[in-house]
C-alpha cells in the first residue's frame, strides 16, 4: 500500500502560500474577466483610480495596424494614422515587426469589432500565459516543478501580470511562447516547438537570444528550423499584407528605435517624459533618467551608444557561459530542467531591456517568474527570505500615471526607477551564472548524458 510520505515544515509553508495566493489569483482574474467584458465597470479594472491605465489599451495598436495592413497603407507606422480613440481607449502607435500582425490579424477573421475582440484577446492572453506556468513546472517534475506549480498563484496574482492582461500588452504572450516552445523543444516535438520560438522572436525580437542558446548547444536542426519558420513568416506577411509593412519597418521604424548612433528620436523632458523614464526600464532609459534630473544634456547619441555596451556586456556574458550552456551535468532529472527553465528565463529577461522602451507595467513579469524557479532550491534563512520577499514587493510596483493623482517627487520616481533596474539585472545575472556553474554548494561532474533519458526520467 502507497503511504504518502509527511510534508516537511517547508513544503507545508510553499503550500499555505500557494493555496493563499491561488485565491488572491482568482480574485484578480474574475476582476479582469468583469472589465474586459464591460470596460465602463472601472471598479474592476486592477487601478480603478488611474485613468490612464483605465483608458490604455496596446491592444488597440495591434487591432488598428491588423486593419490597416489588410487595407495595405503604404506606411502602417505613420502615428498620424493611431490618432483619436477606440470609444474609451486611446489608441496607441503601433511598434512591432509587420510579422506580428498575423496573430491580430488572424482574430479580425472572428471579430472586427473592438470591443469583442478585446474579449477575445483577454482570454488568449491569459490561457496560454497560464499554460505556460503549467506547462513549464510540469515538465521540471519531481518536487522542484511540485513547488513551482503551487507557487503559480503568486505570479497571476502579482499586480503587473494582471496590469499587463488588462491593457493586453503582447509582452506576457512572447514569454509564455518562448518558454512553451523551448519545452516542446527539448521533448523532441521540433517542428512545432521551434514554429512558436520563430514567431515569439520575429515578433519581440528578444526571444531571439534562446536561439543562440540553441546554437551554443549545438542544436543545429532546431536552429535552421528556426530560420525556416522565419522565412515561412515573412513570406505569409508578404502574401497577406504586401510588401509595404516590411519595408516602412526597416526604411521607416527601425532607423527610429534600433541601432545607429544618431537618428530623429528627440528625447523631450516635459513633466510627463520624465515620469515615463522613470519607468521604463530598458537599459537605454538611462540617459533620459539623467536628463530628467537636469544631469546631463547628452541625446539620442549617448541613448544607443548606451545600449550598444550593454549589448556587447550579454555577449560577453553568453560567451563566458557557453561551455555551460553545451555542457550536461549528472543531476537529478528535475534539478537538470529546473536549471535549464531557469537559464531561459535569465536570458530572455536580459535580452528583453535592449528594447528602448520597458515599462514597469510589463519589465518585470519575467523576472517575477524566475524567482519563483528560484524558490525550490534556496536555502531558508531569515536573510535569503526576507530578501526574497522584499524583490517582490519592489517588483510588484506599478506607478499610477494618471491625472489628479498626488505627485510623487520627480527625484523619488526616478531613484526608485534605477532601484528595480538594478534589482532586474543583478537577479538574472546571479541565477544565470548560479544555474550554469559548474559547482554551486554540491559538487557535480561535467558528463555527456542521453537527453531522452534526462526528458523520460523524474
């Protein structure tokens, strides 16, 4: 007869916390579910005394430049085109590669009208980001994905996964694909698996750093299969949309956002600005922070020299881990996954800053996920718990932005804006390195082990 062995003290605690934010995350999802249905209800919206949250949507760029690609505008990043309003919600500029809107695009066929589609988008976003959770602490197994699944509820509850379903930022679906198909990638479902990555990386661009992951493990199928979905994206865009969208992105859009050292981006330090670089916490968000506070006069120059040397300090990083990264260690089977979910995760966190503008409202949900990959192997100590909790809460900080809203200092916003860039780094830096050691407090011995045992076993 099976006897179920007892529960330490620590895993009774990971329970009752579990089960506790479990409800809390049920509470936030029927709060979502009654304002996305009916947005007048802003008593449910997660700030219902922010009118600026309650009356952003990033959704409506992406239904906005779904229907002006299918009407094949010459330049679907022209903002002149995203002026006016969606009923209660402004409509935002469109930013993404033209790749993207094949998933918009794709639900226009269920439903042209905003608000349904809305709907729609609210329960996508949410199902696959909570099966990503799901997925992901299933297939780590033993007592380490034991521990992650019930601590699940922490991150559905934590206020920017929610802000980030309620305004329908894609940020929360490129994580969850980028974890789903490293998954599906490792228990051998290629084809399928590399499909998502292709399109989480040709959509956000960051996801593209777990292909050089890929490549560091010598997974050469997995990488040319990569390419191909890619190549099989760009053509499906060009058969849909024209070739328009593709070029107005790289003639007109990337020179505004990406990587030279001098453009037209005008960095203008009205009240307002200075409160949106507070909270961006792209690596690039720097300098404008500093010209907030009168610091410095440096402009777009300095803005991308900024991110050229981040950009060169992550190579130099993935570099140092590389033999890691193509490395097997004889560990259990789910320490191995847990290290790997982990490893991901770091990554594309790290990779996610580059862009030039994260806000708190989504920069932080990666992060906020790893620490709870983090949690199965810490060590319980007053000091390790207590900073646990602490970057949580910190991470957990959205900042109101609406009008008639008590002012908080500009000095305040923006030294707490360093502080939560500062905690992101250090975090994902530490777990990437600590995850990829070759010996952290138990010694392991470098091997090359058969991958389907490492997936069949646990």
């Amino acid at each position: 007869m099976y006897i179920r062995p007892a529960l330490t003290s620590r895993e009774r605690v990971i329970r009752v916390v579990g089960f506790l934010f479990a409800g809390l995350a049920a509470v936030q999802v029927v709060r979502l579910t009654v304002f996305s249905v009916d947005p007048s209800r802003t008593g449910a919206a997660v700030y219902p005394f922010d009118q600026f949250y309650v009356q952003h949507s990033c959704l409506s760029a992406y239904f906005q430049a779904a229907k002006l690609g299918q009407a094949r505008v010459p330049n679907l990043y022209d903002e002149t085109l995203y002026a006016g309003s969606l009923d209660r919600f402004h409509i935002d500029p469109y930013l993404y590669p033209p790749q993207f809107l094949l998933l918009p695009a794709s639900l226009l066929g269920i439903t042209a009208d905003f608000y349904r589609f809305r709907i729609f988008w609210f329960v996508f976003d949410l199902v696959l980001f909570l099966a990503a959770t799901l997925v992901v602490a299933r297939w780590i197994g033993g007592l380490h994905g034991r521990t992650v699944l019930m601590l699940t509820g922490l991150l559905i509850a934590a206020v920017p996964t929610a802000m980030t379903l309620q305004i329908g930022n894609f940020q929360i679906v490129g994580f969850a694909l980028a974890m789903l198909a490293m998954v599906l990638i490792e228990s051998d479902f290629l084809v399928f698996g590399t499909a998502l990555l292709a399109f989480a990386a040709a959509s956000k661009l960051f996801p593209g750093i777990l292909v050089v992951w890929l490549a560091f493990q010598r997974r050469w199928r997995a990488v040319v299969w990569v390419f191909a979905w890619n190549v099989v994206l760009l053509l499906a865009t060009a058969l849909w949309f024209g070739w328009a969208p593709i070029r107005a992105f790289f003639q007109y859009e990337m020179p505004r956002l990406s990587f030279p050292l001098h453009g037209p981006i005008d960095i203008v330090m009205t009240p307002f600005a200075g409160k949106i670089a507070a909270l961006n916490y792209g690596v690039t968000s720097v300098v404008p922070k500093l010209r907030a506070l009168g610091w410095t006069s440096l402009g777009f120059g300095a803005f991308q020299t900024v991110r050229l040397v981040y950009l060169l300090l992550l190579i130099g990083l993935v570099v140092r881990l590389r033999d890691a990264f193509s490395a097997r260690w004889l560990d259990d089977a789910a320490s191995f996954r847990l290290h790997q979910a982990q490893t991901w995760l770091a990554l594309l966190n790290l990779a996610s800053v580059l862009s030039p503008f994260v806000p708190d409202v989504y920069a932080v949900i990666g992060t906020l996920w790893l620490l709870i990959l983090v949690v199965p192997e810490i060590r319980v100590t007053w000091s390790k718990v207590t900073a646990l909790v602490l970057v949580w809460l910190a991470l957990n900080v959205v900042a109101p932005l609406g009008p008639g809203l008590p002012e908080v200092g500009l000095v305040t916003r923006i030294i707490a804006g360093f502080l939560v860039q500062s905690i992101l780094i250090i975090v994902n830096v530490r777990v990437l390195l600590t995850a990829n050691a070759r010996s952290s407090g138990v010694e392991r011995r470098e091997v090359l082990v058969d991958r389907s045992a490492i997936a069949s076993s646990g």
